[in-house]
C-alpha cells in the first residue's frame, strides 16, 4: 500500500492545485492538515511518503507561532531524509530553516504573474527541459542556503529553485497553479497588481498559453523524479515526451488538467470567488502571496 503524502496547506480554502492532481492520479494518497487552524504535524514521517509545504498569504518574518512551528517542524523530513518539496512560503520555510535570510526586494518590488527562469547546469541535470517563465506571486525571497544546490535563477528575485540534501527542494514559483487557482487569485488579490514589478491583470491571460504547456511537462517530470525518492515505484519512471509533455510511460501528464479557455473580462475580475494566494480580509498585511 503507497503511504500517503502529506500536504501542508495555509488558508482554509487551498488545495495542492496540480501537485494534487499528480498525487492522486498515481494513486497517491494525500493527508491535508492545516497548522494554522490547529491541525498537528507528525513527529515522524514513518507514515508518510514525504512532505509538500504550499505558499500563503503570510510570511515566515511574521510572529506567529504555527509560521515558527512549521519552520522548525522541517528538521523532521530532512533528519529522515523524506521527500520535501517547499513552494513558495513553503521553500522559503525551507530556505529559513536552514539559516538563509529571507526577505523583501531591495527596491519593493513583486513578482506577479509570468517571470523568465534560468535553469543551472543542476537543474538540467534534474529535469533538461525546463520552461522559459514560471508564474509567480510573491514579494520575498531569499538567499541560497548553505550547502545547497542553485536549480534555476531569476532576474527580479534570484534564487528560483534549490536542492538541498538528497530529497528536500525549494521553488519560489507557482507550477501547480491551475488555471481556477489563477482565476481566483487574481479576483482576490487585485490590489497586488498595483504593486511594483507586478504584471496586469491581461498579461496574466496572455502569457499562460505561452508557457503554461512547458511548465505541465516540467511539473510532471519533476514530480516523478522527487516521488522515485519516496512516494513511487521503481518500475513506473520512464518518461516519456510528445510535443514538450511528459506523458505516460511513467506517471507525467496523467490526471493533469487539459489547457482551459482564457479571459480577462470585467466580470471574471468581479466575480464571488475563492482565492488559494492573496490574502483574506484578515491577512491585509501579509508579504507573502
């Protein structure tokens, strides 16, 4: 029996968005807590195939004790050398907790919405096809920890992606974002367009088709090479690429959304909706996504 995964998720609303999709598809169970709202975090990962932290509207400068239990809670999937995968918040967790600053552009500055990415010769070692932009959102970043492995850079906020160790990895960026995720963060986080560096709400629309494909494909052959470490079979990892997606012949692509219609109308922007990044009306002051 596959052992589940454990996925951290930071507002009541969230979902593990396409690394959900992967999960399940393979058959991969997913046991969802959310500290902040007094779900517990296992002192052993003896249960579980690894661990996926997800971003949030919060930062890890911010007091709050679930932000300081969550950081300190990754020395458990490291010590066990477990599969780890921080995104966004969750990599700059990682990135903290390993003695790393993390903090805000010098200049104020916010990635959000499409960005180019540079792959590291790392990084083409891991996974050779990488896309040319990755969508974010966020206003932090940080620095590489020590002892780490650089995957991929960027120009506004330079490290993108990093591994550290055998089996923990960071990424600042959002390829599990479907295209409802970017829908509804985009509604609930209109102010943030404002902010410098952010990009207006149409660019978001035009770019996914751009890049969107490349980046399926890479969230697919990265998760299978992050699973062969905990959570898959050694008998299912063969990949496979049409057209720059990895389909099946392992697990890629499988249970992945197909590209959807896209729009930027006055009623998708005003539309009730629930957001996975921006902040709630109580998170007004949040740094993070």
């Amino acid at each position: 029996m596959t052992l589940p995964v454990l996925i951290v998720l930071h507002q009541r609303q969230s979902t593990p968005g396409r690394v959900g999709q992967y999960l399940e598809a393979r058959s991969v169970p997913l046991d969802i807590r959310r500290p902040r709202y007094g779900d517990p975090l296992p002192d052993t990962l003896a249960a579980h195939s690894g661990a996926v932290i997800f971003g949030g509207p919060m930062s890890v400068n911010d007091p709050d004790e679930y932000i300081r239990a969550e950081i300190e809670w990754i020395k458990v999937p490291l010590r066990e050398s477990r599969p780890f995968l921080g995104i966004c918040l969750g990599a700059q967790m990682l990135a903290r907790h390993l003695g790393a600053t993390v903090a805000a552009h010098p200049e104020g500055k916010a990635e959000i919405g499409y960005y180019p990415i540079e792959a590291t010769p790392a990084g083409r070692t891991l996974t050779p096809a990488w896309p040319k932009a990755m969508y974010q959102w966020h206003r932090e970043g940080f620095d590489l920890p020590a002892g780490s492995d650089l995957l991929a850079e960027g120009e506004m906020f330079k490290v993108q992606a990093f591994r550290h160790g055998h089996a923990a990895y960071g990424v600042q960026f959002h390829a599990e974002v479907t295209h409802a995720m970017m829908c509804r963060w985009i509604v609930s986080g209109q102010s943030r367009l404002a902010l410098p560096g952010a990009r207006p709400c149409e660019q978001h629309f035009a770019d996914r088709p751009v890049y969107d494909y490349a980046i399926r494909a890479w969230l697919a052959g990265f998760l299978e090479r992050w699973c062969r470490t905990g959570c898959g079979r050694d008998d299912d990892v063969e990949t496979s690429y049409r057209g720059g997606e990895a389909v099946p012949g392992g697990c890629p692509g499988r249970g992945m959304e197909q590209p959807e219609p896209l729009a930027c109308s006055d009623s998708a922007r005003h539309q009730p909706t629930r957001s996975d990044a921006p902040p709630s009306p109580a998170s007004t002051t949040s740094r993070q996504r």
